[in-house]
C-alpha cells in the first residue's frame, strides 16, 4: 500500500507531463491543429452500468440512511487510498456531491455512437426515448447534486427516489427482459 501512495505522485506527473522542461515561445505562426476530437468506445452497456453508473449511485443512495458527515474512518484509514469515496479525501457531503456530478456527466456517454449492448445489438440511442430517459438521468442527477449541496437528509431521500426512478425507468423499457431482446 505505501508503495502504491508514493507512486502517486510519479504518475500525476507522467499524466500532467510535469517532468519536461516548459515549451518555449516557437518561431511557428501557424496556427496549432485542432486535436483529434474522437470519441471512443471500449466496452458495451452492461459494463459501462456495472463501471461508471452503478459505484456513485450507491454513494448517492446510502446518503437516505447514512449521514455523510457520520461515516467513520477506519482507524489508520489512510482516505487517501479509501475505494469507498465516502471515506476518502474528498468524502462526506462532498463525496455524495461529487458522486451525483459524476451519474449526470457520464449520462453523456450513453449518447456515444457505436455502442453494443451485451447481446451485441446496438444500444438504442436512435430510438427517440433513449435521449429522454438520458435526460431523466441526468436531471436526477442534478437534483442529487443540489439535496446533497443542501446536507438534507429528507432532500437526499426525494433524490434518491427520482434517481432510482431514473433508472428504473429505462431498465424497465430497455433491460428487464430476455438477454436477446435487451435494447430492442
Ligand atoms: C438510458 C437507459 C438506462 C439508464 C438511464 C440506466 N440504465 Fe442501467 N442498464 C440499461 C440497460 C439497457 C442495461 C442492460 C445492458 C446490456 O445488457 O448490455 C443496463 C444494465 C445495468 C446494470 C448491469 C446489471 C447486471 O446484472 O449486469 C447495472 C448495475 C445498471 N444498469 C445500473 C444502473 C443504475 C444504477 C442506473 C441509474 C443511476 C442506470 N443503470 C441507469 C439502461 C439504462
């Protein structure tokens, strides 16, 4: 574990390219090129629900019995390396906060073409619903955002019941039925 904490730094530097020497002013008045604005996509539905959707809604979901502000550190704990994001460095209220950002911003990346669901048909993005129950997410992520802003507790479990509506909504449209005819 300590090794890994001090090799946090290495790799902050290696992702901020803190280590070369600053780019001096160049001769060249060409205008940079633009960078490549591809978006990509390396896993299907099931697995982006299961990374990206699933960890921060229960963050936000525990927020209705758990008082962020009350969940205790193990002792030694170093919140630094904490999986749980409540008990992290950046955790408590802020935790549920970030959480809630992190289900609306990623509600993008159900819009981004070329995705497969788990039986290899495409995610049905085209079908005028999806971007609405997209939208649904991501309001109901936001208005987790404002309850857990507001560290109430009645707020957050209003929230909780839009966002797990949220989900529901398009599991039950999209999801609930025979691995073949998912996303049909
Ligand atoms: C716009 C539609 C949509 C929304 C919104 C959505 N999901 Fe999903 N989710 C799906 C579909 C469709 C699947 C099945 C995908 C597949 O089989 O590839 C799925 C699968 C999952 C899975 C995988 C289940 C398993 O047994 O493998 C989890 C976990 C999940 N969703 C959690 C969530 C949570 C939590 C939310 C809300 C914060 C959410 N989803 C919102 C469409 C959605």
């Amino acid at each position: 574990m300590r090794r890994m904490a001090l090799t946090l730094p290495v790799m902050l530097m290696v992702v901020l390219d803190l280590s070369l020497p600053a780019q001096t002013a160049s001769q060249d008045t060409a205008p940079p090129k633009p960078a490549m604005a591809t978006m990509q996509v390396q896993t299907d539905l099931n697995r982006l629900m299961r990374g990206v959707f699933y960890p921060p809604s229960n963050v936000v979901f525990s927020a209705q019995n758990d008082n962020p502000a009350e969940v205790k550190r193990a002792p030694g704990q170093d919140p630094s390396m904490a999986t749980d994001p409540l008990v992290s460095t950046f955790g408590g209220w802020q935790a549920v906060e970030n959480a809630a950002l992190a289900l609306s911003e990623s509600a993008n990346l159900l819009l981004v073409p070329g995705r497969k669901c788990s039986n290899g048909l495409p995610v049905p993005s085209n079908d005028p619903g999806w971007p609405k129950l997209v939208q649904e997410l991501r309001d109901a992520g936001m208005k987790a955002y404002t309850a857990a802003q507001s560290k109430n507790q009645d707020k957050m479990l209003d929230a909780a019941d839009t966002l797990s509506a949220a989900c529901a909504s398009c599991h039950k449209r999209w999801r609930e039925r025979k691995l073949e005819d998912r996303c049909k």
